[in-house]
C-alpha cells in the first residue's frame, strides 16, 4: 500500500483531479484547505529579500491524501503527471507517493 500525497497549487483544477484519480481507480481521498509557505512568511521581515520568489503563490491550495495499491500509485502519477504538468518548472502542483507498513479500517483488515 502508499500514501498518495497532492499538493494541487491551482484550486480551480480540483474537480480535474478527482476525476483523473477516480480514472486511476482511487475511489477515496481526502482533501484539506492549506496554505503555502510563501503566503505565511510575506510579512516577515527577516524573509524580506525573499519575498519576490514568492509573489506568484496562491494565498491557498488544497492537499489531498489517499491509500492506494502500487497500481492505483501508479496509474495515478502518471495521470496527475499530465493534468498537474509537472514537467513545467511552475506546474500546478506536485504528487508523490510514501510507502504504508500497516492500516487500519480500510474495510478490509490490514
């Protein structure tokens, strides 16, 4: 089993997400609001000389969760791959995908 992780930079292509996973086979997720990095320091005067890195951040993302098997992992990355346009330097987000040793209430034991 993995840990599917999204960080999806761009909101609006949310909806585009969740039907290219359920396209993968991933049935379930969960998706939480978040904050970026560069959104919480813009006021910190310490990050001053930083700051224009991070002018082009949205104040908000989302990040979405999932266990997966190794061939929803997978058939997910690559479809994410597209729609995320990770081969853009400032693509719409990032995935990755962290391995499990045990879960429980999966439906189906461990």
């Amino acid at each position: 089993m993995k840990l599917l992780c999204i960080v999806l930079n761009s909101t609006e292509d949310i909806e585009q997400v969740l039907e290219g996973l359920i396209e993968a086979g991933v049935t379930g997720a969960t998706v939480m609001d978040s904050m970026g990095m560069g959104h919480l320091i813009e006021d910190v005067p310490l990050f001053a000389g930083v700051r224009n890195l991070f002018r082009a951040a949205r104040p908000r993302n989302n990040m979405i969760f999932s266990v997966v098997t190794e061939t929803q992992a997978a058939d997910a990355l690559q479809v994410l791959d597209k729609i995320l346009d990770c081969t853009h330097p400032h693509g719409k987000g990032i995935a990755f995908t962290l391995p499990i040793d045990a879960a429980i209430g999966m439906g189906g034991g461990r």
